[in-house]
C-alpha cells in the first residue's frame, strides 16, 4: 500500500509540473491589435452598439494576441481558465470605454473579453494573469494614443483617402516603431482602415519593431478612413 501511495504522489507530481510547463511562456512577441469602429461598422455585415451605448468615436481595443516570429501564433492554451468577470471587476468601466464590443447582436462585452481571454489571454499566462492581461491592453492603449497620432499628422477620420505609408510614418514618429495596417472593405467596396498592430514584447509593456507584419492584401495604395 505504501508503495502503490508513493507512485501515485510521484504521478500526482509530475502531472502538476507538466500543467505548469503547459502554461509557461510559448510565445515570441504580443500583437496590440486596434479597430476603427467606423470601418467595422460601414459593411455589408453592419454592427450592434454594445448595450451601454454607441461607442467614442477612438479605436477600440480588438485584442492583445501572442505570436511566433514565423507568423503563426497558439491558441485556446488553457481550457481550465475561463474568463471571470469578477477577476476584472475594477475595470469593467474601462473596458466598456476602450474594449466595446460591436457585434450583433448588441451585448455588454463580457462574451468578446472571454473570446479573446480563451482564445488569446491564456495563452500568455504565465506572464500575465487575467487581471494582467486586461490591465495591460487598457495601459497600452492609453499609452499611445493612436487617433491622436493620426489626427496630429493630418490623418483624419472624414471619409479621405490616405496612403498606407503615411498611416505608418506618422505611427512610427511616435512611438519608434512601424505598425502593422489591416484593411477590409465597405459595403461599397471601398478599402479602407480597419485595424492597426503595433508590437509588443513578451512582458505585455514595452512596444518593440514588428519581427514580422500582418498580412494586408486587402489594402489599396490609398485607404479611406472613415467616419464614425
């Protein structure tokens, strides 16, 4: 019998230790993915306000996402964390203002911060925590400040049309660092902004040069940045 206990502790123990590697840090960098509302809302799809109203008319968070270097990324890394919303209890406010929701139909947010937190947040647990990892992308939003970058390049969210490359000069004459450009199209099939990556490192805090972009195929030459 003492011998049958001292295996199974033995297997107890090498089953915890194999769920702690299974969390540690398997990831080369953070995408800090922003949206332009008014490119989400303008498709055929169309949009929802979420339940606390139409959002500010700023980019809104879509998500903090770890990455490989070779353009692949992990995904759903921990089925035994899910999204809490008493663990966030204290920035719920926030993150109706700065992380809305979009979708239809019209929801309060709590099923887009457990999408992501599945999908994206446990896959950087070890680093940061649910609390964290939230806090964090509130912080690197505010941080940059991205519509008032581009409003101060001459940038502005009218219904014009802008280079790719200009949208990325006046990113990088900011914060050092070249961002990635994501374009979909209106229900006219107009190209137009609709998400901006900028790269973070793996502690969730410093913006570092993308090691690779994503993929903007769907950008013309020059996007229009619409209004919202």
């Amino acid at each position: 019998m003492e011998f049958k206990n001292s295996t199974f502790i033995k297997l107890f123990l090498i089953v915890q230790c194999l769920s702690v590697f299974g969390l540690a840090q398997n990831f080369d960098f953070f995408y800090f993915v922003q949206q332009w509302p008014g490119s989400y809302c303008d498709t055929q799809r169309s949009c929802c306000y979420p339940t606390t109203g139409k959002p500010d008319t700023d980019f809104g968070i879509h998500g903090l996402w770890p990455n490989y270097n070779n353009g692949s990324y992990p995904s759903n890394c921990d089925p035994n964390s899910p999204f809490k919303q008493s663990t966030v209890s204290d920035l719920i406010s926030s993150l109706q203002k700065s992380w809305p929701t979009l979708a239809c139909p019209s929801g309060n947010g709590l099923s887009f911060w457990s999408h992501e937190w599945v999908k994206h947040g446990t896959c950087s647990e070890a680093v940061l925590g649910q609390h964290g990892y939230f806090k964090s992308a509130l912080r690197l939003k505010a941080q940059i400040g991205l519509l008032q970058i581009l409003l101060g390049a001459g940038i502005n969210p009218d219904g014009g049309s802008y280079s790719i490359s200009s949208i990325q000069n006046a990113v990088r004459n900011a914060i050092g660092s070249t961002p990635g450009v994501e374009c979909n199209v209106d229900a006219s099939g107009n190209s137009q902004l609709y998400q901006v990556y900028i790269c973070i490192d793996t502690s969730g805090s410093n913006i570092i040069e993308c090691p690779i972009m994503p993929d903007s195929d769907r950008c013309d030459s020059a996007i229009v940045f619409p209004a919202f």
